[in-house]
C-alpha cells in the first residue's frame, strides 16, 4: 500500500490541531483513503523493536541511568511490562541496554512487548489523528499493558479497573494474541467503556464486539505497517480455522450476516456480525473486490448492490453515534437510528452518505 503524500499527512497535522478531523471530511463520497498520522506520532520514539507479527518498527521509550525502559512519554506514559507468567500482580517493566528491542522470534520475552508497544502507540495515535481524542478514555492517560499473562493463556482482555490489557502466550503455541488488530480490538473496548458503555449481553453486547472489531480495522488500516497491511480479517495472524471477518461475517461458521430477532441470545462475538457487516458494506460496498492482496465478495440480505462511502467517513459516523448517540442499552434498532442521525449532522439530510447509512442497515436486515 503505497504511503500518503506529504501534503496529506500535513493537511492532517492541521485538522487535528484545529480538532475538525480534515482528512475524515475532504474527497468524493466514495473516496477511500484512511486518515494518516502527522509527522512525528506514529514513527516516535528513540528505540526500535522487531516483533512478530508487526516486523521492525520504531517503540517510545525512555532512557533510565543505564538503560531503557519501555514507556513511552510522548503517548501519555504507555507502559508495558511482564507479567512473568503469572495472573496476579504487577508485573515488571521492560527495560533494555541498548534499546533495540525483541527479536521476532517469540521465545525472546521481548518479542510479544514490541509487538503490543508498537500497537497501543498505533492506537493512540489513531484515536488522535482520526478523532483528535487523546487515549482510549479522552483523558490523556496511557493504558498499561502486560504480556506473558498466566500460562496458556489464549485470550487478551481490558481491565477497566486498571485501564490496563493483559495478553496471554496463546493457545496455539508460539503465536500470542498481540497482532496489531487485537491490540486495537481490546483498547477499543476501553475508548467503549467510556463512551456508550454497552452492557455485555445481548443486543448491546453484540453492538460492543462489533465496535471493538470496526474501530481494530479502521486503525490496522491506519498504520499502513507492510508486515502486516490492513484488511477485513480479525485475529487471522494468531488463531487456526476462519477469523472474524467484516464482508462475510458468516464465514467464521459462527457469526451471523444479518440481524434476526434471536441474534440477542447469541455470544456477543457471533452477534457482531450485522455490525461488522454494515461498516464493511458501508465502507466499501458489496460485491467481489480486492484490497491489499486479499478478495472480498459481500453480499446482501436485500439482494442490493451497495457502494460504499470509504472507510473513513464510515469510521467518523459510527464513532461519532458511540460517543453521541448510543447508550448501554442500544440496540441494531438504535444503533442504525443512531448512524443515521450522526450522518445528517456530519453531511446532510440529503448527503449521499445519509442514504447510503439506511442502505446498509436494510442489507443486514435492520430497519
């Protein structure tokens, strides 16, 4: 994916500083770039890390006597530390002599931090450049985050009560969840716990796993890392068998493409899928296409032919109903009352993207 022009990333240093979010608003209805960092966010920092799965990429840190440690100033005191293979604690932070980090290998302890260090920074500078918000909570603190937890641990997961995220070493030997999608996914559920806050069952529970995976997208994309390039595709880098998907939920054999009265008793993972949907289909529209290498065929429930609005206006609407207009009792329903209303503030009534939100909504069979 070839990287933006100057005078993009400098149109986009300009709308964060005035908080209008230039890049999310200029370019054709059907334009589909995806909001780039100002010079000097996301290549910060004085050390370099190789991770597993993100390759060799700039980490903050910060000199301590001797050494370094991994915490980065810049982004509200990020932290990562090691867990040590237990599930209770603090754990230990990183520190390193000469400040190049991991090896990509993941028997280096190393490894897994680059990778989420570098992933949380990602996240940080995301949420900056696409929403002018600082941090996951809007409050300029730095989530913690601890790899190595417990042992064999499969999953990740936010801790509200510590704005913090831990990761296990996986299930699948040698492959820790600390891709650059859940990294994004867990935090996202700190920037949601803030927000709508949706309750963890039912409707509103879908509607949370949905917006974790929507805005885990929006920034993988945004990164534009070559060792692990944007697309549709959730946990595809860590797990065995069918990742989530966006395009065709149901592929996963257990999400569901399209809302029905049951999807409220489904697990909330497998609920998202009309959320995940809606914002593919919104984004980029139905039918057979490619992105970065990989092809996508949507479809719909209606059988309409969609086109879509790209991915960055379809981010802006959706963050911009989660942290106006849902609430932790939202439901499909609400949320596509939601959207649309978002769209008719941010482009008109009779705007494209107005029409083309409730277009999407009727091909996941909502509304």
């Amino acid at each position: 994916m070839p990287h933006p022009t100057p005078s993009r990333r400098a149109r986009l240093a300009t709308a964060v500083l005035l908080g209008t979010a230039l890049a999310l608003t200029t370019g054709t209805a059907t334009a589909n770039t995806t909001p780039t960092a100002a010079p000097g966010t996301a290549t910060a920092g004085t050390g370099t890390g190789t991770g597993q799965y993100s390759g060799t990429v700039p980490l903050g840190t910060t000199p301590s006597g001797t050494t370094h440690q991994l915490r980065d100033p810049s982004r509200g005191n990020q932290r990562t530390l090691d867990a040590l293979n237990q599930t209770s604690g603090p754990g230990v932070l990183f520190t390193d002599a000469d400040d190049v980090w991991g090896t990509g290998l993941p028997s280096n302890r190393q490894t897994a931090a680059v990778d989420v260090h570098y992933a949380t920074a990602v996240t940080w500078d995301f949420y900056r450049a696409a929403f002018n918000r600082s941090g996951v909570r809007g409050d300029g603190v730095a989530t913690t985050s601890r790899v190595h937890y417990g042992t064999n641990h499969g999953g990740a997961f936010w801790d509200a009560s510590c704005a913090c995220v831990s990761y296990g070493d996986g299930t699948t030997p040698s492959r820790p969840p600390t891709s650059l999608d859940i990294v994004g996914h867990e935090l996202a559920h700190g920037l949601i716990g803030s927000t709508a806050n949706f309750a963890a069952t039912g409707e509103p529970g879908a509607l949370g796993e949905g917006t974790a995976d929507i805005l885990a997208t929006a920034g993988e994309f945004f990164a534009e890392n070559k060792a692990d390039v944007g697309d549709y595709l959730l946990g595809e880098r860590v797990y065995d068998g069918p990742p989530r998907r966006m395009d065709r939920p149901g592929a996963d054999g257990v999400s569901r493409d399209y809302w029905s009265a049951d999807i409220g008793s489904l697990d909330p993972h497998a609920a998202s899928g009309p959320a995940r949907h809606f914002y593919y289909l919104l984004a980029e529209g139905s039918g057979p296409k490619e992105i970065n290498g990989i092809a996508y065929d949507s479809p719909t429930y209606d059988g309409s032919k969609l086109l879509g609005i790209g991915r960055d206006r379809a981010t802006r609407i959706w963050y911009r109903a989660l942290t106006l207009h849902m609430r932790s009792s939202t439901d499909y329903a609400a949320a596509r009352t939601a959207t649309i209303q978002s769209a008719v503030e941010l482009y008109g009534a009779s705007s494209p993207e107005a029409a083309r939100v409730a277009a999407a909504w009727k091909a996941v069979n909502v509304g």
